[in-house]
C-alpha cells in the first residue's frame, strides 16, 4: 500500500510533468491584486508558459473563429487586457506582439502601462507564418513576453508553444479567438462593463469582466469557473484593481462593435 510521502511524491513529479508545479515554472509575475494573485497557486502570473485569453461574444461565449466582425466579439476588451498584462511582464526588457492587425493604439496602450517603446510588432500573413513567428520570438530570453493572436489554433501547435515557453522562461499570452487549445497554464474570458464615473466626473474608468475559466492546480465550480471578478483600471497606481468580489456576476451587457484600444473596456 502506498505510503502519503510516496503520494506525495508522485503528484510532484507529476505536476512537474506537467508544468504545474510551483518549482516548475521560471518565476512569477503578480498581477498587483491581492485577489487575483491570491487565486493563483503561485501568488501571480507564472511565467515560462502558455496563457490564454479569450475576448467573449455577444452571446456571452468565446469567440467562434468566424472573424472579429461576423463573430460579434467584444475585441476592445481583451486587447485592452492583453496589453495591461505584457505591459506587466520582462520589467525593462522588450516584448513582442504578434498582431492580426495594424490598429494597435500608442497612446492607449502607453494608458494601460505598455511603453511602446519596448514593444515589438510583427504583422504575418498566413496561420503557419503567426506559428513560426511566436515560436521563434518566445525561443528569445532576451524577451520579457510574447503575446500573440490566433485563431482556432490546434493542440499540437499549442503544446510546441508550451514547450518552447518552459525551455526559454518567456510567457506566452495567447489571445486566442477560438477553441480553447488545451495545455495552457490558465486561460481567462475577458469582457467589457461599463465604467461608473466618479460624482462630478463625466467618464469612469476602464472596467473589465474577468474570469479565470482555467488554472492548473485548481478546480472550477458547478459554473465552469474557477473565479470571476469585476476589475478597473487605476490611472495613479497604473494598475488593477476590483470593483466587485468574486462571485458577484450581473449579466454582461450585449457590447457594441469596437476595434482596437481606442475602446479598451
């Protein structure tokens, strides 16, 4: 009969296997929220891996793959999320982004704390050329993160992702507009609500529906989700911060078309 240490013992070596173990991964970026990190078994972002982030729909799913404009997608938000967190990452160090499109906004994305100065862009053609593209960037150390955006990326091509992530120690968000790709170390739902402007104050501050839909080493609840939470942005602190606990979730309203981060929440 096996022993607890035995046990214990194994479910290290499995965790290692997998990635998911606290001496698995290459550090930890905290997302500054005592909330959000303190759902996070490594007290942050892990870095070293595979992260997804999925914009939701107007039928409150994830995308479908159909496209930015014919699937409904709420894209302001999850660019907008996106670039908080690689804004996050690498301290000094460059990051790059992989971009289907070139709407990236420079002043919006120095508001949410991503220098343009330290960002890299690159604009491939075909799906294997964004694959070749995020497969040589996050092989770079000298990176702080990669983010890149996919469409219906398959298991395979998301597993080498993983893989190449752990080798480097360079996170990968992957802002993924389709299926979800199965070997992410977390993956979250992002949409927009609306912002309550302080008395006297005509426009309130960028908020964002957050969920954790997916994190390893934790469960999910009879909804399917591990966490959720309301978060705004903080202009002084240049950061997060929660406008309503976890577990308090209105319905999300039906969002307008936006584009780019000209409408990042």
């Amino acid at each position: 009969m096996p022993t607890s240490l035995s046990i214990d013992r194994l479910r290290a070596e499995i965790a290692a296997l997998e990635g998911s173990g606290h001496d698995a991964v290459a550090g930890t970026c905290p997302l500054g929220v005592p909330e959000l990190d303190g759902a996070l078994p490594w007290g942050g972002l892990p870095l070293g891996c595979l992260h997804e982030i999925a914009p939701v729909s107007r039928s409150g799913g994830v995308e479908d793959g159909r496209g930015i404009e014919e699937g409904g997608v709420e894209d302001g938000a999850v660019l907008g999320f996106t670039a908080s967190l690689l804004g996050r990452l690498g301290g000094r160090r460059p990051v790059l982004w992989v971009a289907a499109r070139d709407d990236l906004y420079a002043p919006g994305l120095t508001a949410l704390g991503l220098d343009p100065a330290r960002l890299l862009v690159v604009r491939p053609g075909p799906a294997a050329q964004v694959l070749w593209a995020l497969e040589e960037a996050v092989r770079c150390p000298a990176l702080g993160g990669v983010a890149g955006e996919v469409w219906n990326l398959d298991f395979t091509a998301a597993r080498r992702l993983h893989l190449a992530a752990r080798s480097s120690g360079v996170p990968v968000l992957l802002l993924n507009r389709g299926q979800p790709c199965g070997p992410a170390m977390t993956r979250w739902r992002v949409g927009p609500d609306p912002s309550v402007a302080p008395p006297g104050e005509g426009v309130g501050p960028w908020r964002w529906r957050v969920e954790l839909v997916r994190c390893r080493g934790r469960g999910v609840g009879e909804d399917g989700v591990v966490s959720a939470w309301m978060v705004e942005w903080d202009d002084e602190t240049r950061g997060f911060r929660v406008a309503a606990p976890a577990g308090h979730r209105p319905p999300m309203p039906a969002p307008r078309s936006r584009r780019g981060l000209r409408a990042a929440g």
